[in-house]
C-alpha cells in the first residue's frame, strides 16, 4: 500500500476540507456528485482569488494550487468515505484498495483553458474495476454551466438530475466529432494520419479542451463522436461511464504504436475503428 498525497502547503480551505456527514453517503453515484461539485466550485473561488502555477511537460501542461487543493478535497473525503478502495489522482494521490474498486480524480480537467479564463473546464472522478479496468459509474461538474453529469453502465446518465435521451445511431458524416492532437505530435504519421481519416468523415470538427465535457457532451447528443489517442485513465474513465449510461459504446484499441479511445453512438463508433484501421 503506498500513499504519495502532496498536501497544499499554506492553504486555508476552511469548509471545503472539513469531512462531513454528508460526504459519507453509501450511494456511490451521489457520493462522487457531491465531490466533484464541491471540488469544482472549491477551484472556481481560488481562480477568482488568483493562484500560482506551475508547467509540468509543455507550456500548455500546467497546473495550479487549486488543482491540488481540488484533488485534495476529493482524496480526503473518499479515503474517509471508502478507506477501503483504490485511487489515482493526476496530481499524484494513489492509494492503493483491497475491495478491487479503484478511483479516478481529474480534479481540473481543462487546467489551460481554466487558466485562461475559457469557461469549458470541470472536475471529474471515476469509480472502475480494478481488475477488468471497465468503468463502473463517472460524475463531471462543469462550473461555468454548473451543470452535474452522472452515469454508468448500470446508472442511466442523468445532467443536473434530468435523464439524458438514448443516443441513437448516426453515421459520422452527420455528426461532430471532437479530438485533441498536440502540436507536437503532428510529425508522428502513425498519430496523424489515422486521425486524419477520421477527421475528414465528419460533419464538423471540434477541439474543446477538456475531454471529460466532451465526453459529458457526447453522451448528452451534444457532440457525435469522441475520437483521442494515448487518453490517460481519469481523462477517459468519467466521460466513457457517462456514454454507456447513455446506451452508447466506447472502444480502446491499439493502432500503429498507439492506443485509441473512441466514443459515441454504436454506429459511429464502429465507423471510427475502421477508419482508424485504415
């Protein structure tokens, strides 16, 4: 069992921090809304106060104090509530579980957008299978919208409590299709132009920023396809829960030296693989 939790060093979060009652709900589902509302809006006042950052791999891979506080938040509560599950936060929380349940923080997922003052960033956490990897329920709050999204495989997906419409099928030249390539990937042919046989089938292409909005976006019909490669686990497991509890499919598979994560409605998905497959 190991434990690499960096505290926020000199940071009154008063309130937000203190574990209370309601922050240990048998629900699952209800016990990850309420923290990731919490820790959205925790991030959401520090921003407004003004916060210090740092950059991690590129300038636009940054992180700030209050994506540590956020996870903080997110970590302690769940260690109260759930002592006996795993997690991984992307600020560097793990523990790990003896109940094979696992946790996944991104608690600012959209950190250069937030940065930047675009409202499309939120907090997310996912609750999967330690053994199979599958996800078993995921819950994004976005603040700017302050919109609550939460679903599973067996928990229909919900927004702010109204169930979401089933997606149906479509093929992709009648949908959107949102993705993220790195600048600094564009000279890789095998990320490239597998993307780019994509890309070039879709109604119209979208590069949003945070992939578990996206996500929430395509299991609320709002996007048709997600489509991203090398998408890390707390990246991808809250937005892919929220599309099978919207009854629609998500697909990880490796492809010319990279592992592809697709997302949307059963047709478009299936159109997806092939075109990456070439």
């Amino acid at each position: 069992m190991t434990d690499n939790l960096k505290l926020t060093d000199n940071l009154k979060l008063t309130d937000d921090l203190r574990l209370t009652d309601d922050l240990t709900l048998t629900d699952d589902l209800e016990l990850a809304g309420e923290l990731v509302r919490r820790a959205g809006r925790l991030a959401d006042r520090m921003l407004r106060r003004g916060l210090d950052v740092e950059h991690k791999t590129s300038v636009s891979d940054v992180v700030s104090d209050a994506d540590r506080a956020a996870e903080e938040l997110i970590v302690r509560a769940l260690r109260a509530a759930r002592p006996g599950d795993g997690l991984v936060g992307e600020e560097g929380a793990e523990h790990s579980g003896e109940h094979g349940r696992t946790w996944y923080i991104d608690p600012v997922d959209g950190t250069y957008n937030f940065l930047s003052g675009l409202p499309y960033w939120c907090s997310a956490i996912a609750l999967a299978d330690s053994v199979s990897g599958q996800p078993v329920l995921g819950a994004v709050y976005g603040p700017a919208a302050d919109e609550l999204w939460l679903g599973g495989p067996d928990h229909p997906t919900s927004c702010n409590g109204v169930p979401v419409r089933p997606l149906v099928d479509l093929p992709l030249a009648r949908l959107s299709l949102a993705s993220y390539l790195h600048p600094t990937t564009l000279p890789d042919d095998g990320a490239r132009e597998p993307l780019l046989r994509v890309l070039r089938e879709a109604a119209t292409v979208r590069m949003l920023g945070s992939g578990s909005l996206e996500l929430a976006g395509v299991a609320g019909g709002r996007l048709g396809l997600w489509a991203q490669l090398d998408t890390l686990d707390w990246d991808w497991l809250p937005g892919a829960a929220l599309v099978l509890g919207a009854g629609g499919a998500v697909e990880v598979l490796e492809h010319r030296g990279h592992r592809w994560h697709l997302a949307g409605n059963r047709q478009v998905v299936a159109e997806a693989r092939a075109l990456l497959l070439g």
